[in-house]
C-alpha cells in the first residue's frame, strides 16, 4: 500500500512538474505585456524572451493563465534558460508579436522605432530642404518700399533729428541719381554705389540695436533698391511717386 | 497771494518745459544729438550734455569736450557747426 502510495504520490508530482515547465514558457505570452508594463525596466529582459515562445505556441498559454503567481517566478528561470530559443523565436516568427510589448523588444522597438521615425522625419527634412529652396525666392520679393519707407518714418529706434539728417542725405544722393541718369554729372556707378552703401550702412549701424527686424529688412532689401536707383526707367518711375 | 500764484506756476512750467538742458528726453535726445553729429562727420562719442536753445535748435557737448550747435535751417536741412 506504502508503495503504491508513494508512486502514486511521485506520478502525481512528475505530473505536475511536467505542467509547470509546460506552461512557464508559454506565460510569458499571455502575460507578459501587463506585467512588464507596470514592473519597469528590469523584467524586460526576461519577459522578452517568453514573449516569442508565448507567439510560438499560442495552445499552452490558456492552461498558464491558471498557474499565473507561481509560475512567476519559475517563468524568469526559463526565460534565462531558453532566452535563445525565445529569441530565435522572436527573430523568426513572433517578431510581429514582439513588436506590440515585449520589453526586449519595446527597447528594440523603441530604437528601431526613431529609425522608421527618421524616414518619416526624412520626409519634413525634405520640407525643411524645400524651406531651404523657399528662402531663395524670398529676397526677390523682399522689397516692399512704401512698407519699408513708413517703418523707417515709425520706428524709434532713430531720432527726430537724425531722421532729418538722415532724408536729408537720401535725398542729396537721389539728386546724384537723377544728375547720372540726365548725364548731367560725371558720376561713376562704381562712386554712386560707393555712396549708397555708406548711406546704407549708417541707416543700418543706427537700426541694428534699436530695431533689429527693421535693420534685417533694409539689409536684404539693399540689391532691390540699388537695382531701382540704378535702372533709367525704375528710378523715373521713383521718382514720379 | 491768489494772484501771484499762476504767475509762478506758469515760470515753473517754463522753465522746466523750455530752455535749460534736457531732463526727461535727455537720454534719448542725447543719443539723437550725438548720431546726427556723426552723421554729419563730425567726433562725438556721446552727449553729456545739450541744452535747447529753441525750436530744432541744440547746443550739445561731447565727453570729449566738443560742442557743437545743431539745428534745423529754413530749408529744412539739419547743420551741425561745430563751436
């Protein structure tokens, strides 16, 4: 009777040995998604590997799902042990499932995740090259003259008086202009944008500090205007307005 | 006393208001006085101080002890002489 008992008792545990190491591989599968989630950084790895054997045999994961506390910690021991298999797992058929929530895999994912980001991000880089292209034709249309002439008249960055000084000087090198287009003075272009560029440059070292945006704008602005001052038929056009 | 009053207020106002160096706008003036007598090429690092002699019309000094006198002429054109 002894014996009977006692082989009966060792079947039963053999038994029930074998359905734990059954399902500690596959509960990972089930499980390992909530559980990694909430545990942090430190189970991942375990978990990660259960993951792919969970994916490769879907059939086992419901019995585990009865053994969930005591299998937890056996399921790490078995992780350790079959982490290659469950990675060759992962590599070749859970790698769908892997990509969901496997911690591993979340790393893998995440590092893996900025590089299909990266095409993505290669598509507003591609914007952002077109943004570059979109600055070229920006300094053609940057002249906008009655807009420029009316923020320099507001601005107060520059004073009452120097303002005056300032038209008063615009206004003496328009008369070269105008004497040059005439012939009527023997001014060279070279002399006239030699001119130009000093007035430029005092309206500029006045602007910088006190009005930067202004400054920016009569800066690029500087070809457009020389263009008008030096064509015949822009600077008559001027100087009728 | 009532009579003498306005009198007074009215010499206050004037002479905080007309004449006499700047107060108030003196910062921004000073900048103003001391960027036309650059513009006009003429050395002056900074305005100490600039006394209004009229309507556009400034006598101002430099820190390095130029004076200058800068106005507005009848056609309308800033000069700067130097004193």
């Amino acid at each position: 009777m002894r014996h009977m008992a006692i082989s009966a008792i060792s079947a039963f545990l053999l038994l029930v040995g074998c359905a734990h190491e059954k399902p500690v591989a596959p509960r990972p599968a089930a499980t390992p998604a909530a559980p990694q989630k909430a545990g942090g950084a430190q189970q991942p790895e375990t978990a990660a590997p259960h993951a792919p054997a969970a994916a490769a045999k879907p059939s086992p994961a419901p019995a585990d799902t009865e053994r969930a506390p005591s299998a937890a910690v056996p399921s790490s021991r078995a992780g350790t042990g079959g982490s290659a298999a469950a990675t060759g797992a992962a590599g070749a058929t859970g790698s769908g499932s892997a990509k969901t929530k496997v911690p591993g895999r979340s790393e893998s994912t995440s590092s893996a995740a900025p590089q299909p980001a990266a095409p993505s991000g290669a598509a507003p880089g591609t914007a952002a090259g077109g943004s570059a292209a979109r600055p070229a034709p920006s300094p053609a249309p940057a002249l906008d003259l009655p807009s420029l002439e009316q923020r320099l008249r507001d601005t107060r960055a520059i004073g009452v008086f120097t303002k005056l000084s300032l038209k008063n000087q615009v206004d003496d090198l328009l008369g070269e202009f105008r004497a040059f287009h005439r012939r009527q003075a023997a001014v060279t272009v070279a002399e006239l944008r030699q001119k130009y560029d000093l007035l430029l440059l005092k309206v500029l070292s006045l602007l910088q500090d006190g009005d930067p945006p202004l400054a920016a704008a009569v800066s690029s602005s500087r070809e457009a205007i020389w263009e008008m001052l030096i064509d015949p038929q822009k600077f008559e056009k001027l100087a009728r307005n | 006393m009532r009579h003498h009053a306005p009198v007074v207020a009215s010499a206050v106002v004037a002479a905080l208001g007309f004449g006499g160096s700047l107060r108030a706008e003196e910062p921004a003036m000073s900048k103003d006085l001391a960027a036309t007598i650059a513009l006009q090429g003429m050395t002056c690092d900074k305005v100490v101080s600039a006394t209004r002699n009229g309507d556009s019309d400034y006598t101002a000094t430099c820190r390095d002890g130029n004076r200058y006198h800068v106005f507005v002429d009848s056609s309308g054109r800033v000069v700067v002489k130097k004193l």
